[in-house]
C-alpha cells in the first residue's frame, strides 16, 4: 500500500465529478463533507447550539430533512441531467428542482450521497498526479 494511493484531489472534492446513475440519468457530485458543505453545515445549525458550547439541541425531522436538502443542493449535488421529473419532464438544473427532489425523493437523496461519498471518484487518478501533487517526481516508481 502506498499513501500516494490514498490522495484525494482536493479540487475535484469540490468542483466535483459527473457519475452515470442509469436510464440515461447522471448527477454531478461534489465529494461529501467537502469545506462548502462543513461550511453551510455549521452556519445552518447555528441556531441549535447550546448556549456555552454544550452540544446541540435536537432538529426537529421536518426541519433537518429540509436543512439537508438545502445543504446538498447547494454544496454536494451540482448539476443533473437526464432525469425525468413527475410530469415526464426532464428540466434543467436548478437549485429548486435539486431540493425539491432531495427532500421528496429519498431514494435520489440516498444515490446523491451514497456518490458523493465514493472515495475512489475523488482520488489523484495517476501516481504520475500524485507524484506533482506532492512535488516529488520519484513516487511510485
């Protein structure tokens, strides 16, 4: 096992990688707790913080199921095509159609984060990158 293996390509953590999810639908997914998605994470719970830094208190589901939706729309699932909506339309990406799936579709939610989570989409592909990524040109040989 090498640790140039296990690099992740930090750009493509959040600038994302499109993923063929059938029938001629794809999502593009930016990789699952990415800085946007910690970021908005935090500023959205903000108001559940215990005063004093002693925990949280608990998001109501309807709440946390929207919180989430909002969350992944903006910062995990970046684009989409080639899905059809209830009317047999198929529309453009939008952040409103994004959380409107996410929040009502839960087998969507469920292939949006299962692909953002996909460590091996966002590894530096060639030892070659990993090499430049660590600025030595001998690793991996």
């Amino acid at each position: 096992m090498r640790i140039g293996s296990m690099m992740t390509d930090e750009a493509k953590e959040e600038q994302g990688v499109r993923k063929d999810i059938g029938e001629g639908g794809w999502i593009h997914v930016a990789r699952w707790g990415n800085p946007n998605f910690r970021k908005m994470m935090d500023k959205l719970l903000e108001p559940y913080q215990r005063a004093g830094g002693r925990g949280m208190r608990p998001v109501p589901d309807a709440e946390d199921r929207r919180m989430m939706a909002e969350v992944i729309a903006h910062t995990i699932l970046l684009d989409f095509g080639g899905i059809k909506d209830l009317d047999g339309t198929t529309p453009e990406y939008s952040i409103e159609v994004a959380i409107r799936w996410l929040e009502t579709a839960s087998e969507f939610r469920k292939i949006v984060v299962k692909e953002s989570q996909d460590v091996e989409a966002f590894l530096i592909a060639q030892r070659d990158d990993t090499a430049t990524a660590l600025g030595n040109e001998s690793i991996g040989t």
